[in-house]
C-alpha cells in the first residue's frame, strides 16, 4: 500500500479550484479540509471517505445555483459512491432559494439527518466536528469568549446545546462501527463546555 493517492491530491486541487465558502480567498481555506482528512486517515477509514470528506466542504458551502453543477461534477470525476457520501455529510446550510437558513433551524435538521446517515458520511461528520471543537478550544484559550462571537451564529449556550445534543444521537446509532471517534468527541466537547461556562464566569 503507498501513502501517496492520486485521487487525495485530485479531491485537494478541485476543491482549491471550486470552494467558494467562508474564507475560500485565503490561502489557508483547505486547512479545515485537510485536518478532517488526517483525523479520518488516524482512524483508520478508507480512501472513498477521505475523498468524499475533502469534496463535501465544496458542495455543502456552494450556493443553490452551483450545488446541482458541482454534484455532477463530483460525480463524474470521482464516482457515484464518493459523490453519495459527500452528500449525506452536508449539513442543509442553505434554503431551496438559496437563503442562508438560521443557525438553530439548520442544526435541528442536522440532528435529525444524523438518526438515518450512512456510517461513512457520520464518519465524516464527527471528524469535522473534532476539527472544529478542538480548533475553537484553542482558540478560545488564546483569544477569549469574544472570538466564539466573531466566527459563529451561534451563543455559547447554543454551542454547548449542539456539541450534547449531536454526541446524543451518534451515541444510539449501534450500526456506526467508529465509536472511538466518538469517545474523542466527547472529550473535547466536555472541554470546550468547560472553557465557555469558566470564560462566562469571568466576564
């Protein structure tokens, strides 16, 4: 087996070519792809979920008039299996009309989605949800309570809601056989709900 992969490298260049999300002019707009893909490379999952984790940030930031085009796309280029788990990974960000919905209402959704996912896609999902909470943790410890305002919708007490809630639902889903991934998830979020209630207290 050879660490390097032509498709790794292929889904890195086309999501640099096609992500238009949140920070996609910076240089550093691959990085939160790139870490889910070595947090899934840790635990072991194979080569279609590491594709598919990297594409699903393309399809899940694109607008509602470029989500169809990037799908077939995605489709034709890495596959029908790659281009079914990158969609059951995407959180419903945006409405049919292309609206950004509001925090709460999408991740209710998401929750609900989280009951049914194929295992691959809830792979995907909570590897992002590592990334993101361990990244706000350190973020947290070196900026303070205020950047959690700056980057997201969402109060503390909404974070600390999501991070219970969706550890819940992972939690009874018997057929997702990556439970560690789970565990680890876990203990960061009980971190960062610590963070937030001590940042609080001392504001």
């Amino acid at each position: 087996m050879h660490a390097y992969s032509d498709r790794i490298n292929h889904a890195f260049a086309f999501a640099a070519k096609h992500h238009r999300g949140p920070g996609s002019a910076s240089p550093g707009s691959l990085g939160h792809p790139a870490n889910v893909a070595v947090i899934l490379a840790r635990y072991g999952c194979d080569q279609p979920t590491l594709v598919a984790a990297i594409l699903h940030h393309v399809l899940e930031d694109a607008a509602q008039h470029r989500r169809e085009m990037l799908e077939q796309k995605v489709g034709d280029k890495f596959g029908s299996v790659v281009l079914a788990i990158a969609t059951d990974a995407c959180e419903p960000k945006y409405t049919s009309r292309g609206e950004e919905r509001p925090w709460r209402a999408c991740k209710h959704d998401f929750l609900a989605h989280l009951a049914v996912a194929e295992p691959r896609a809830l792979d995907i999902i909570t590897a992002d949800e590592i990334h993101r909470c361990g990244s706000t943790i350190a973020a947290l410890r070196r900026l303070g309570a205020e950047y959690l305002a700056a980057v997201s919708q969402a109060t503390s007490e909404e974070t600390i809601w999501w991070y219970r809630s969706m550890t819940e639902v992972l939690a009874s889903r018997p057929d997702w056989p990556q439970r560690a991934m789970l565990d680890e998830l876990r203990s960061l979020a009980a971190d960062l709900v610590r963070s937030l209630q001590q940042r609080e207290e001392e504001v």
